[in-house]
C-alpha cells in the first residue's frame, strides 16, 4: 500500500497562511501608527494672576460694587532639569521677554504706583533685565493689539517705567515661572506686593492704587 502525502507548500496552502501573515501585520501595525499620531504636551503652558480692587470713587460706584482687575497674563516656562541664567535660559545682561511664546502682558484698570514708579491705567508689556547686581522689571505701552515681542527687538525708547526688583534666593527652586499678585489686607489704600520666581531666584516689589 503506498501513502501519498500532501505537499505543504502548494497553492493552495500558501494563501492560507499569507492571509494570516497579512492579519498579524495589521494588528501590529495598529498600535505602531496610534503611537505616532500620539499627543505631546506643550512645552508651556500659559498662566494668569489678578487682584480685583473696589473701586471707591465715588458712591454710585460703592453702592454697585464696582470693582477694577489688575491682571498679568504670561507664557510660563518650565526648568525640565536646566538652570536659569545661563547662555540659554534668561542670560545675564539681556532684555528677556519674562515667559514663553507671546509676550507677558500687564493689564491695569487703575493708576498704580510699582516698586516707586507711576504706572498710569494700561495694558503694558512687561519684560525683564537680569544683571549680576539686580533685576529690573521694565514696562512698555502695548499698542499692537498683537502683544508680540517674538520678532520684535528690544527698544529703550519705548520704555514707561524701569521697575527695581529686590531679589532673594530660594532655597527650593521653582520648575516653572510664576508670577504672583498679592493683595495686603491691610487698612487705607489698596496695595500689595508683586512676586515673580523661577528656579532659586525670587523677585519683590510693592504696589499701591494710586
């Protein structure tokens, strides 16, 4: 008796088990392309900080309880494990924009008077001077409506105010920039202090409603 044994390499074999291949690729590939389409996090975030004020003007203005914002608006950046003051972090002796991205933005509906300079009612684009002996906080109307200083180089003569910062060290540092209003409770005029910190640095100054 002769057994005759089915080749396992015929046609009609082969298309079976090119099917199975073409599957398995498929359900590999799923995961590989979800990967690639996968979301990343933005590399900063954008922040606000703001004290409402009771404006007392006037009694219409008590009796409504009207109140006035004092608002900076800024892209805040993160360390992600590097240090400030470095060639590429917010170096020495240059103008920096105090954020990520747009430039940070000062809203006012009074007059205040910060760190001893007048800053009358406004939106003003703040920026920041690091030196070696001290920080300086610097004030520029915003006109543009577009508020962007990413293309824009830095000039003096646009200056409103230059802000004297007092600075202090910190002794556990801050991963990402953040910038502070906060309000006194003290009685009289509407005051508080500005703070803005990053890393180990911390930077103060005084406002006061004008």
């Amino acid at each position: 008796m002769t057994i005759r044994m089915k080749r396992l390499n015929s046609a009609h074999t082969r298309l079976p088990y090119a099917l199975c291949a073409l599957a398995l690729s498929a359900l590999l590939a799923g995961p590989l392309s979800a990967q690639a389409g996968a979301r990343r996090a933005a590399p900063s975030t954008r922040a606000i900080t703001e004290v409402a004020l009771t404006l007392v003007d006037t009694a219409a203005q008590r009796a409504a309880g009207k109140e006035a914002v004092v608002r900076i608006d800024y892209g805040q950046p993160h360390l992600r494990g590097r240090h400030i003051n470095t060639e590429n972090v917010v170096p020495f002796d240059a103008v920096w924009r105090l954020g990520a991205n747009g430039a940070t933005l000062l809203t006012t509906d009074v007059d205040l008077t910060i760190g001893g300079k007048d800053v009358s009612k406004g939106r003003y684009i703040a920026q920041l001077l690091p030196t070696r002996t001290g920080w300086t906080l610097i004030l520029q109307a915003e006109t543009t409506g577009a508020a962007s200083v990413n293309s824009t180089a830095y000039d003096a003569k646009k200056d409103v105010a230059r802000i004297d910062m007092r600075s202090s060290a910190i002794a556990t540092p801050l991963e990402s920039l953040s910038i502070w209003l906060v309000p006194s409770t003290t009685p009289g005029a509407q005051r508080g202090e500005l703070r803005i910190g990053w890393d180990a640095v911390m930077l103060t100054a005084d406002w006061v409603v004008r």
